[in-house]
C-alpha cells in the first residue's frame, strides 16, 4: 500500500511540474496569460494536496488548509482594486519569503544539519528568503505610499551595506564547516537577522522610478529561497517550481534593465534621484498650453493615427476602460489605432498590459515600445495618459538627467501630443518632462477617466 502512496505521490509532483512549466509558457502570449494563470493554479493545487498527503495528515487537514488559502486568495483577488497590484506583488514575493525562511529555521530544529550540503542549503533558505521577506516590505512600502519613494540613504550606507555582506559571508562559512557547534545556533540567528537588514538597506536606497525592477528581482529571490527549500525537504516540484520563478525573475529582471538601459548594478546601487529637476523648456519651446475636452474632440475627430500612451495615472484613475471605450470609438471613425506600451510603465512589469487586458482592449492593438517608436513621426495624435517619465525626452536630450539614455517612447515626434494628467507635477521620478513645453503638446488636466469621458460624451453628441 506504501509503494502506491509513493507512485502517487511522485506522479502528482511530475503533473504539477508540468503544469507549472505549460502555465508559464502560455503567460508569454497576452491573449493565452489567463487560461496559463489558470493552468499554473491548477497545478500549484495539486502540489499543495500532494505535499499535505506525504506529510501523513488526514483528508479533513487537508480540506480545512484548502478552504481557509482559497477564502483568503477569493477575497484579495476581489478586494484589492488594480492600482493596488503592484504593492500586492511585492507583499506575496515577501510571503514566499517569509516561509522559506520559516522552512530553513524549523528543518534546522528538527532535523540534523551535520552534513556540508544540508547545512548549506538551510543557510541558503534562509539567507535569500530573509532578503527577499525584508526588501520586499520595504518594496511595498514605497509603492503603497507608506514610505516616501524617493532614496532613502545615509552617510556611510555602502560601506555598512559591503560589511553586513562580509559577515554573512563569514558567518555562513563557520556555520556550514561546523553546524553542530555549541555557538552554532547563535550564529545562525545572527546570519538570520543580518539577511533582514540587508533586505531593508539594499532597498531603502532604491528610487521610486526602479520598482519594477526591484519586483522582477524580488520575486526571483523568493524563487531561489524556494528552490533552496525543496533541496532541504527533497521535495521535487519545490525544486522545479523554485527554479522557474527564480530565472523567470532574472530573465525578467534583465529585460527591465534593459527597456532602462542601466545595468542591474547601477539599479541596485545608485538608483534613481528623485529631487525634481527643472529643466529650461528652450526659448522656442514657450509655455505649457492647456486644451479643453471639446478641442481635444476635434484634433482626434480629424485624426487618421492615434496612440494612446498609458502611464500609472491612468490606473490610479481607473480609466482603462474609458481609455478602450474612446479607442473603439475612434476607430470606428476611421482612424489605426495603437496602444504603445513601455516595458517599465506603472510600477510592476506588465503592470499596463494588465490593465489594458482587463478592459478588454484588442491584443492585436497593443504595440511595444520599438515597434512604434519608427512609426511616431507619422502618428497624428499621441495621447499619453498619466505616463511621465516614459514619454520624458529628456532621457534622449538632457545629459544631465538622471534618465539619460533611458529608452522612451517617442511621444514629442507626433504630429500632435495630449497629455492627460491631473497637474503639471513630475512623475514618479521626480523628473519635470520637457515633453509638457513642446509646440506640439497641448495638455489636457484633470482626472484621466473623467476627462476621457467627457471626449467620449463630444464623439456621441456629434
């Protein structure tokens, strides 16, 4: 009967691998992320019941954790309103850390640690899952505006940061060369605690503007935390699943890097300044100008190329489906419609493809960053919708700036620009963009999804 348990149990684990592996695949293609988000559930059900039958609990346990983790995923998946999704990610990477951390803590209890390759691994465990817990409160923190996003540092910062490294290093050497010393346990709390702060400090230093590459590095530390625990527990989709989000996260990481043009070091390490900026707008560039809804009506109602540019402002508005509703309407009055999306817009990876998903904007109508940038010059209106430093030209004019040769989409190259925002203030960056004084720009101020309401109202009256 033994034997049958164990088939059963190592072919659950080989299903959900799999499956874990097929629902990745599909997140690559926007129009299959759903059905690979459900195909990834699915498979994380199974290695949860799997897991809670090899460690010899009952059936009734087993239903009590299934119900209390599905009541209380049901109600963040419906309570948390999308703005909220980026701080979201950012505390469930903390989660995951958070209980590798409590693997490696409770396995070093219970369970001998004399060997070179179990000691390693529960320090391993512990050590990235602490940074990832630590770091990615403070990531929450700053997206959820509890904490201010700009750097937070302090005379001395490095050097502190590289000798905290240098004691983790040295501590775990003597803990894995002799675990069962009588200071063996001290040390290890020590190690503990110092991943912890390391977390904290690594982060605090991070602008505002980097927190999508903090999220993609985050949660690939709450990876590799995973993966480190399945080698402690030998349990082989911990390991897969693990190793998955942990490279899934680097290779996700890099691509942030990139669509920034900054190296993971310098993100991790200077990160952004925040102190607005004021950059000189030119003597022939003039003042900001403003322009009412109905004007705004009737740039777009002539218009035969639009692209619409969404930014963070128009998820803290909401305005995604305002946004999709205007973009059929124009459409349907004659003109190719584009949605030019940023890899680094809104303050999580894919954070604009997901709400743009959610108001059911056409997949075939969403453009990435390079492939529209050569078309700009040709588009009749950009319509930037609370995106700043994404659309900031800046990054390609101003050596000063902070975000000098950053990619961005080429918005001022239009024939004519709308930005939507509540108030000339800079973005997340701290950054003024020279965008806003550009002959061709006119602005367009108040709430996004408002606004678009009221150009949507224009096109129905007409």
């Amino acid at each position: 009967m033994t034997d049958y348990i164990d088939t059963f149990i190592n072919l659950g684990y080989i299903l959900a691998s799999i499956l874990f592996i097929l629902g990745i695949k599909m997140l690559s293609k926007p129009h299959r992320a759903r059905q690979g988000n459900l195909v990834s559930a699915v498979g994380m059900l199974i290695a949860v019941v799997v897991s809670l039958f090899e460690c010899c609990l009952t059936f009734e346990w087993v239903l009590v954790g299934l119900i209390i983790g599905a009541s209380i995923g049901v109600m963040a998946a419906r309570l948390v309103q999308m703005t909220a999704m980026p701080q979201m990610v950012a505390l469930l990477n903390g989660f995951g850390g958070i209980a590798s951390l409590l693997v490696g803590w409770e396995t070093y209890h219970s369970e001998s640690a004399e060997t070179i390759f179990m000691s390693a691994s529960i320090l391993l465990t512990v050590l990235i899952g602490g940074v990832a817990f630590s770091g990615s409160l403070i990531a929450y923190a700053k997206l959820a505006e509890r904490i201010p996003g700009k750097p937070m540092r302090f005379s001395g910062q490095q050097p502190v940061n590289a000798a905290i490294i240098a004691a983790i290093l040295l501590g775990a050497l003597i803990f894995v060369m002799n675990p069962a010393a009588p200071w063996s346990y001290p040390l290890f709390v020590v190690i503990m605690i110092l991943s912890l702060a390391l977390g904290i400090l690594g982060i605090t230093p991070i602008g505002g503007a980097d927190m999508p590459v903090v999220i993609a590095l985050l949660n690939s530390y709450s990876g590799l935390a995973a993966c480190a625990a399945g080698f402690i527990l030998l349990n082989n989709v911990l390991i897969v699943a693990g190793a998955l989000v942990g490279a899934s996260g680097f290779i996700l990481t890099g691509i942030m890097c990139k669509a920034m043009n900054r190296s993971l070091g310098n993100v991790l390490f200077a990160g952004f300044q925040t102190t607005a900026r004021k950059i000189d707008p030119g003597a022939g560039q003039g003042e900001a100008k403003a322009i009412s809804p109905e004007d705004a009506y009737y740039v777009l109602e002539a218009a035969r190329s639009v692209v619409f540019v969404p930014g963070y402002g128009m998820a803290v508005a909401q305005a995604q489906h305002a946004v999709r509703e205007l973009g059929e309407i124009v459409a349907n009055n004659g003109a190719e419609v584009r949605y030019a999306i940023h890899p680094v817009a809104g303050r999580m990876p894919g954070h604009m493809n997901v709400l743009l998903a959610e108001a059911n904007v056409v997949y075939e109508q969403l453009a990435e960053m390079d492939s529209v940038n050569p078309i700009m010059e040709t588009v009749d209106v950009c319509i930037v919708i609370g995106a700043n430093d994404v659309v900031n030209p800046a990054a390609r004019e101003v050596a000063s700036s902070p975000i000098y040769g950053m990619p961005i989409i080429n918005a001022d190259k239009a024939k004519s620009v709308i930005v939507l925002k509540r108030s000339m203030a800079s973005g997340f960056a701290g950054i003024e963009n020279p965008l806003f004084y550009k002959e061709n720009c006119r602005m367009l101020f108040g709430d996004a999804k408002a606004t678009l309401q009221q150009l949507i109202g224009e096109f129905k009256e007409s």
